[in-house]
C-alpha cells in the first residue's frame, strides 16, 4: 500500500506506557488520526473486530488504509522512518549511529520493559491473576537497577547531548522516556542524571499532546 495524504489513519488504545509511544510519535509527526480509546484488560481487545485487526489482543495497533501494524516499538520506529525527515526523527542511516539506536531500542524493550516491568506488573499490579512472586518482584527490581546505571554511562558517553543519541531527539528517546515513567509509577528509585533526563524529553509539547491523546476521555 502507498500511502498518500488521503489514506485514513487510525491508532488502537488507550492508558497504558505502550500506546503512549504510539501517540507521542504521532504527535511529534504531527500527523492526524483518529483515535479508538479501547483499553487493556477492558474486554475491548477480545471483540471479533479487534481480533481480526490484532490477533495478539493486545494494544496499541496502528492502521493506515488497509495496512495494520502493532506493538509499540515497531510503530514508533514506522511512523519515525516514513514520515519523520521533515522533522529530523528519522532513525539514523549511518551504521553505526543506526546500530546505537537500534541497541536503544532493544534494550529498552528487553532489559527494561519486558524482562523486569513487566514482570512487576504481573506480579504485582496483576498478582490477583498470575499471582504473588516475592522473589521475582525484587529481581526484577534490582536488575532494572542495574540497567539504569548501564544507562547512565551510555548516556554520559553520547558526545554531551541532552538525548540518548546525543543532540538529536528520536523514537529510541520515547521508548526509554515511557520505560522510566514506568518505573517511577512503581516507586523505583532513579539516578538523578535520569532524572534530569526526563525534565527534558518529558517537557517537550509534542508529549504533553500525547499525554491527554492518551487518556480514555479527552480533556
């Protein structure tokens, strides 16, 4: 598919750190869409509709004409890479400044995303459902510790700049930024360099839009 000006754009979901980032980069795009406020654990994602658009059931999903994609990271990285030269969000094209971001990303979405928030999620938020692990709580506890020390050196070492690449703002930045939020939800604690991150990727405009695009009802 091709996509042209006219081709309708539609985003999938609502209220959690993931849709967030789909939001954000939209933002920053400044690309219109609609919106489909339908949120997780609702029953929103099990109907027939949603299934055959995301067979996951998860949120978000992002739909453009006849073409869908889901989860968070890839959408930030599409919408980045097709629409985002105007605005100097595309990812990187040299190689290793394209291997950085990449080991951003992934990071983000491995180390602490799924291989620690997640878990206290699970175990926590959701301990009535998948049930209480003590032991795995405090592990992923100390390990996203851990990595947000790894963090703070990689950051210190990007050539000075206020983002993760350095001076340039990029997808890599929303997916770390919304990881961070994350963990200070479930009270842990944070460097202050992190800190000081997030008073600075957290006050731009286009994530104060996503902010209130995010929510369920619009302010």
């Amino acid at each position: 598919m091709s996509v042209t000006a006219a081709t309708t754009r539609t985003l999938w979901g609502v209220g959690t750190s993931r849709t967030m980032r789909a939001h954000w980069m939209l933002a920053e795009l400044d690309l219109p869409y609609e919106r489909k406020p339908i949120t997780s654990r609702s029953g929103e994602t099990l109907t027939p509709e949603y299934a055959r658009l995301n067979p996951s059931q998860k949120i978000p999903a992002l739909q453009e004409g006849d073409f869908v994609l889901t989860e968070s990271a890839a959408i930030v990285n599409y919408l980045a890479a097709t629409y985002g030269a105007a605005k100097n969000l595309c990812p990187p094209v040299q190689p290793h400044q394209r291997a950085r971001y990449d080991q951003w990303c992934f990071f983000c979405m491995m180390e602490l995303d799924a291989n620690t928030l997640y878990v206290i999620r699970k175990h926590e938020d959701l301990h009535a459902i998948y049930g209480e692990a003590p032991h795995a709580l405090q592990a992923a506890r100390d390990g996203f510790a851990r990595q947000t020390r790894a963090a703070v050196q990689w950051l210190t070492g990007n050539g000075g700049g206020p983002y993760v690449l350095g001076d340039n703002f990029s997808g890599a930045d929303i997916l770390f930024t919304t990881c961070l939020n994350g963990a200070i939800r479930r009270k842990i604690d944070l460097p202050a360099a992190l800190h000081a991150y997030l008073q600075t990727t957290t006050a731009r405009a286009a994530y104060q839009r996503a902010l209130i695009a995010n929510q369920r009802d619009l302010q």
